[in-house]
C-alpha cells in the first residue's frame, strides 16, 4: 500500500531539502585559510631562544579560589589568549603562570593542544625569584612603568574580579616587599579613550608584548585596545561631538 504524506509533512521535507542544499553549497564554499606560519611554526629553537633572552611576565594564579566558578573559566580562557599571543609573537616573552594548583593545571593542559609552550609553576613566584627583581603590574600603583627590562619579572594578577576584590594586588605586593607599578595609561588621555579603566589580564599582557615589540607606548595601546571599549569610546565621542555643536 502507497503512503501518503500530509502537505504539512511535504512542506517539512522540501524546507529540510532545501536547507540540506544550502549546507553543501555554504560547505563547499568555505575555503580553509591556511594558518600563517608564525615563527613558533617555523623554529620552535629560535623561538625559544627569542623568549629566553626577552622580558619575563608572570601571571599570579595564587588567587583561583577566591574567583567564582564563572570567573575561573574567564581567567583560563583570557590565559589562553595571551598564550596565543604570545605564540604569534616574532619577539615573544618568557611567560610563566605560578601558584597553579592541581586541577587548573589539568584543565589548563586540557584546553591547550598540545606543543606547550608556558612554564605552569606550583610555586609562588615570591619562593622562585629574588624580590629585587620582581614589579607586581596593578591599576593602584602610584608609580608608572617606563619600559620593560629584560631581567625584570612583571606579574599581572590571575583575577577576572570585575573590580570586586579591591585592591587586592597592590595590598599583596606591599606585604610581600615588592615593587609595584601601573601602566601608562594617564599619559595618553588624548587617545579618545577612558583609561582609568582597570584592564583584563589578557590586554595588560597584550599591552606588555606590543610594548617590547615596538617600543613606543601609543602603538602598544592601539594594538592591545580591546574593540568593543573603542567602539563604545568613539561613539560616545561622536555624542559628545554633536553635544558639543549643539551648545556652540
Ligand atoms: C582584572 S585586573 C584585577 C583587578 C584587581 N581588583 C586588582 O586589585 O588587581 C587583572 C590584573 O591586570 C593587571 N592590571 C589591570 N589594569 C592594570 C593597569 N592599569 N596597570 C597595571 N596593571 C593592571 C593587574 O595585575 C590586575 O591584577
């Protein structure tokens, strides 16, 4: 015996053939871009040696458990992105993650396909490293960074807080005896943006990398601006803009 189909059920199945159809057509349209090859591809040694010789950044993870869950997988997630960064770089830093604990190693391992490329310390930098050389980066510092040394350990603190837990790192550095600094940022107010602004630890380690790269700190600040804060600073300039001819 035939089986017959209600229209209703003939039009489901010419609508799931049709968007089949448009699938294999958007499939085989999508051309795979080759990865560029990026110095890390091409000579994993020059790499390293490049790294080796270059400023040293380290990002604190002693404070994961005073983040909320959410938190910690935006920290992992904003590690990963300076970890790729920092792949990319022709002149790379040597960055380390210290005061890991067990299971963000494992998860952190676990995002990251293999060819590691970052130092993962249990230990405190403090137990690793003479406190002469160690710059704990935070928003509260009085003092500014002038450049990046070399020998130099600039710590960014391994917190997605959303400024809920104040001042946290500049109190840490001033117990621990270290020397704290803030970035630039003031300096640069005619950029059209708000720098007062504390920055995530990916844009502060983005700032860091550009920084060493190009030595001059307006292009570093171009490059590491996150687009969504210039999007939101450039239309609020255009406002401001039109205010502006409004009164005049
Ligand atoms: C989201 S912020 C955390 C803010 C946190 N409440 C604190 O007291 O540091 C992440 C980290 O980026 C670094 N950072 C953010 N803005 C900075 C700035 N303007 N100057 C220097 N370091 C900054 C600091 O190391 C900071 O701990």
């Amino acid at each position: 015996m035939e089986a017959t189909i209600s229209k209703n059920q003939q039009k489901k199945l010419k609508k799931r053939e049709l968007w089949q159809l448009k699938r294999q057509e958007k499939k085989k349209k999508k051309i795979r871009k080759p990865k560029p090859k990026t110095l890390f591809r091409l000579n994993r040694e020059e790499w390293d040696r490049r790294k080796a010789g270059n400023v040293k950044v380290i990002i604190d993870c002693e404070f994961n458990e005073l983040l909320t869950e959410r938190e910690k997988t935006s920290l992992k997630q904003q590690i990963m992105f300076s970890y790729a960064e920092n792949k990319k770089s022709e002149n790379p830093v040597d960055l380390k993650l210290t005061g890991v604990d067990d299971s963000m190693e494992q998860e952190i391992k676990n995002l990251s396909s293999g060819n590691w490329a970052i130092d993962i310390c249990k230990q405190n930098y403090i137990d690793l490293y003479e406190k002469e050389k160690l710059v704990y980066l935070t928003a509260d510092a009085t003092e500014e960074v002038d450049e990046f040394e070399k020998d130099k350990f600039y710590i960014i603190g391994g917190l997605v807080d959303h400024n809920r837990l104040k001042r946290i790192t500049i109190d840490k550095a001033n117990s621990q005896g270290i020397k704290s600094a803030k970035l630039p940022l003031g300096r640069f107010k005619d950029t059209k943006i708000d720098w007062s602004r504390v920055l995530a630890v990916n844009h502060v380690f983005q700032l860091v990398l550009k920084y060493v790269e190009f030595q001059d700190w307006p292009t570093a600040i171009e490059c590491s601006l996150p687009p969504r804060k210039k999007q939101k600073t450039e239309e609020e300039a255009e406002e401001n803009k039109n205010e502006e001819a409004k009164t005049t």
